[in-house]
C-alpha cells in the first residue's frame, strides 16, 4: 500500500438525459471521496481519458448493446493513469494501466479490469487510440468484417477521426488500389492526402457526397466503412461495385437528431450488387488483439502509419472536449488530459 493518498477528486455525473445536441446543465462535475483500493483492486491517477461518439448514445435510457450512464452516478470509459495504491497481486505502485473508468481524476479498478502497458514502446495516450479500442476497431472492420483483400478500392467517411484515419492507412498499408476519404475541412483533407497518404479527399461541405465521390472513385469502391451514415452511406451504396462490402462502425451524423432519420433511398441496389452491409461492435474482436498490437506496433516502429491526437487539458473541460468531438473538432483521437 502507499501512504497519503488524496482524500477527494472530481468526477462527471450525467444529471439529465440529453434531448438532441448534450447541453452543460445536462453534466455536472463534482467531487468525490478517495479511498485505500479494497482487497484485489489498485487505485489509479488518472492521466488521460478518451471521449467517444459511443458515448452519446449511452447518455439515453435506451436498451443497447451497453448499458445507458446512470444519472447521478460518474460516466465511464477507456482511461490510462499510474497505479498510487495497490491492494493486488502482480500490479504495483507506479504500473501504468489502461481500464475503463474515465471521466474521474482517481479510480478504484478491479485487478482483473487493469490491463498494464508500457510508456517506452509508445505514448500512454496511444493505448487509448492507436494501440486501444479504436485501433482495434479500425483493423477489425477493415480486414474481418469487411473482409478487405489487396486491390480492393476503399471509401472511409469520417475519415481524419481516430478510426477512419487508421482505416485508411491499414488499407494503403496492406495494398488497396485506391483509397478515398471524407472530412469536414479543408485542413482535414489536406492532412488525409499529404500526411495519411489517401489517394483522393473531399470536403463533404462542398457538395453533394455522391458527385464527389464518383468524382474521386471513377472505377467504384469495393469496401465502405460507415463512421458516418446518412448521405454518406447512400452515396457508397451508389458507388460500390459488384459484392461490395460495409462496415457500419458509426452513425454520427444522427446521434443527437430528435427525429427518425430518412436511411438510405437507394437499398434496392444492394441486390443487384449482392451488397453485404454489416454493423460492428469492437468488442466481438477480442481474439484480434494480440495480432492486432503486433502489427501495429511494427507499422508504428516503420513509420509506415501515422496517428494525430487533440488533447484537451483538464477534467474541467471533459464535457467540452465531448461536444467538441460530436461536432467534429478533433483530428485524430480526442483526449481529456489530467497529467
């Protein structure tokens, strides 16, 4: 055990269940008791916290493949922080671990929810993006769900965030015949082209999805992976080939609509195309992972894939980063940082 440990910290509660866009009344930050960990768990400092489009969803009192948030209780998500206190075996003052209470400066975690990581191989902030759950989202969807084969042409919307970046990048990486990407600024664009190497990008503000993807895939697409949905995923639907494949990771355009969303008008193509459109949770991947770490980490050593974070500095600001992502301000990983 470790002596003087603080005696508080501040924690995000929901208050009030969104309607449409998340507001600030809806949040509230509020400080918490610290306690020795119990027997079989450490207590972490948190240093960073990842804020996903996930969790959006998981602010409604909906039934869902997880559960909503509770209101008056602390949000949760992927964080990484130093062990201050440890009441388990085989983890120790000043491990680092990744787990999944974020939203809070200090946590209690179950041992066996602790997984260690190692700040020499690559930022702790990595293991929330690059080398965590959207990385493993963007190398599942890719290669097992839209069983992506070299040759394949492949569009990614959404693609200067943390997953579509590296959907993008995997394609390149392992031999697609061209490799197109969506964003919403100028900037994001250039950065997908210059820097992520993308063979074509367009700003989905400029004009109709549809023209400017046939535009930049006269040939068609073989694999669309869906972060977007919306105009976007009818404009793939117009624009893939013969057994095209989708992978539906996101829709974010429709996560804070108060009213059903119109799907696409053209899903009568996907017979004739013998289209597969299936939806992906990161979580039926698990068996990926070590494979997964091993690839990446060698891409990462090579320099071959590139990773862009926006930290935001402060738990004070979780709820702004937040709503900072659902509008699209991040590039790359979005991460409340508490170091």
């Amino acid at each position: 055990m470790s002596a003087a440990l603080p005696t508080s910290g501040r924690e995000w509660h929901l208050v009030a269940r969104p309607h449409g866009w998340p507001k600030a009344e809806d949040f509230a930050l509020r400080e918490a008791p610290v306690t020795a960990p119990r027997e079989g768990r450490v207590l972490v400092r948190n240093l960073h916290f990842s804020v996903d489009p996930y969790m959006r969803g998981r602010m409604n009192d909906v039934k869902s493949y997880t559960p909503p948030f509770r209101l008056d209780h602390p949000m949760d998500g992927g964080a990484v922080g130093e062990v201050i206190a440890s009441n388990a075996e085989g983890i120790a003052v000043g491990d680092h671990v990744l787990h999944g209470l974020g939203w809070r400066e200090y946590a209690e975690v179950p041992a066996e929810h602790a997984v260690k990581v190692d700040a020499s191989i690559a930022p702790l902030s990595a293991y929330l993006g690059v080398l965590g759950m959207t990385g493993l989202t963007a190398y599942a969807g890719l290669f097992d769900v839209a069983s992506f084969k070299e040759g394949d042409a492949v569009f990614v919307s959404g693609a200067a965030g943390a997953v579509g970046s590296q959907v993008g990048q995997m394609a390149r990486i392992k031999g697609a015949s061209r490799v197109i990407g969506s964003a919403g600024s100028d900037e994001k664009v250039k950065l997908l082209v210059e820097e992520y190497g993308f063979d074509a990008a367009f700003n989905y503000h400029d004009g109709p999805v549809v023209e400017q993807l046939r535009a930049a895939a006269p040939d068609g697409i073989d694999v669309y992976f869906d972060n977007v949905g919306g105009e976007h995923l009818e404009a793939a639907i117009s624009s893939l080939n013969l057994h095209g494949r989708v992978t539906v990771c996101g829709m974010i355009a429709q996560y804070n609509a108060t009213e059903p969303t119109p799907g696409p008008r053209n899903l009568a193509l996907v017979i004739g195309k013998r289209l597969r459109i299936q939806g992906m949770l990161v979580g039926d991947h698990a068996a990926l992972q070590p494979q997964f770490v091993q690839d990446v980490a060698g891409w990462l050593a090579s320099g071959e894939l590139k990773y862009r974070e926006t930290f935001v500095e402060g738990i004070e600001n979780g709820f702004d980063a937040f709503l900072g992502l659902l509008r699209g301000e991040n590039t790359g990983k979005m991460i409340v940082s508490l170091a």
